[in-house]
C-alpha cells in the first residue's frame, strides 16, 4: 500500500505508514477492475446471473424420493425446508458419497440424516466476487440465494458463474 504522504510502499494492510507514521486506514484498498470480466466479478450481483428456478423437499422426505426428484428435475442440489424455511442442502455429491454403495434402506431414510446443514445462503445483491470467495471457502457447488425474510428465491451453482462469465468474453 503506497503511502499517499510520503510515496512509502507499505506492507498490504498497514494501519500507518512505516516511514513517516502517517494514517493508512481511510485509504480504498478496493482492486481496481483490469478489464470488464474482472470488473464483472467484483462489481455484479448474483442477481444479474438469473439463478433458474430451485427444487426444494421436505425433511422427512425419503432418500429414494429426493433423489427421484433430483433426477425429474435434472437438479444438482435440492433445499431440504421445514416450514418454508431452508434447513439442509442435498446434492448430487451427496448422493455419491454418503449413498451409493452404502448399506441404507433408501426408501425409509429420511433426507434430514444426510443432508448438509446448517445452510448457508447469500443474497441476490450480494457480488459474484463474494458468493465465488464463500464457495471456495466452504467448498460449496450450489448457494442458495434467500431473501431479507429467510426465504429460498433461488440456488447459484459454478456452472451459472462460468456461464455468465463466458458470456461477458463475447
């Protein structure tokens, strides 16, 4: 971080400038976009990706069931609600890793022994900077976006973010 006083340049982060003590707090250490895919990222809401339609399941919806749906609907992850609130996410990972080839009766497990949860969720005027940092961070495929009220409106995946970023290079 150059110090705007003396030209110093400071460690990324510094507080005050190391030469000549000067205040770096008020300073905007925002990146600076470098073209319009990169400017994209940082300054587009998830909202302007158009996250389709969300495929949502009970809690006490069979295992053989909620994959049943996954597979009509060609979804890769389902919200498991309780009471119109998301509790769990169930993808199709999930399904890899904790049914096939296990020794569970799929049609009297519930989705809730398996799912994924606490959920975590972001928002439609969150930046797709911040939802791609949060999936790297957790790891996550799908984030399901909720509205002020808690409420699922829709469910982002990479491969919105990779599309709509594909776009924006033609």
């Amino acid at each position: 971080m150059i110090c705007p006083h003396c030209g110093y340049d400071n460690y990324a982060g510094e507080e005050v400038c190391e030469r000549c003590l000067h205040d770096l707090t008020q300073i905007d250490t925002t990146p600076r976009p470098k073209n319009q895919v990169h400017r994209s990222i940082i300054e587009d809401p998830v909202a302007r990706l158009n996250p389709p339609e969300h495929t949502t399941v009970s809690l006490n919806d069979s295992v053989e069931s909620v994959a049943e749906t996954m597979k009509k609907r060609r979804a890769g992850c389902v919200i498991v609600e309780d009471n119109h609130r998301p509790v769990g996410v169930f993808t199709e990972r999930d399904l890899l890793m904790k049914v096939a080839g296990k020794p569970i009766d799929r049609a009297r497990t519930n989705i809730r022994t398996l799912m994924t949860a606490p959920v975590e969720t972001v928002k439609a005027s969150d930046t797709i900077a911040y939802v791609l940092n949060k999936m790297s961070i957790g790891g996550y495929r799908h984030l399901p976006i909720a509205d002020d009220t808690g409420r699922v409106t829709g469910v982002i995946s990479v491969r919105n973010i990779l599309e709509y970023l594909a776009g924006r290079f033609s």
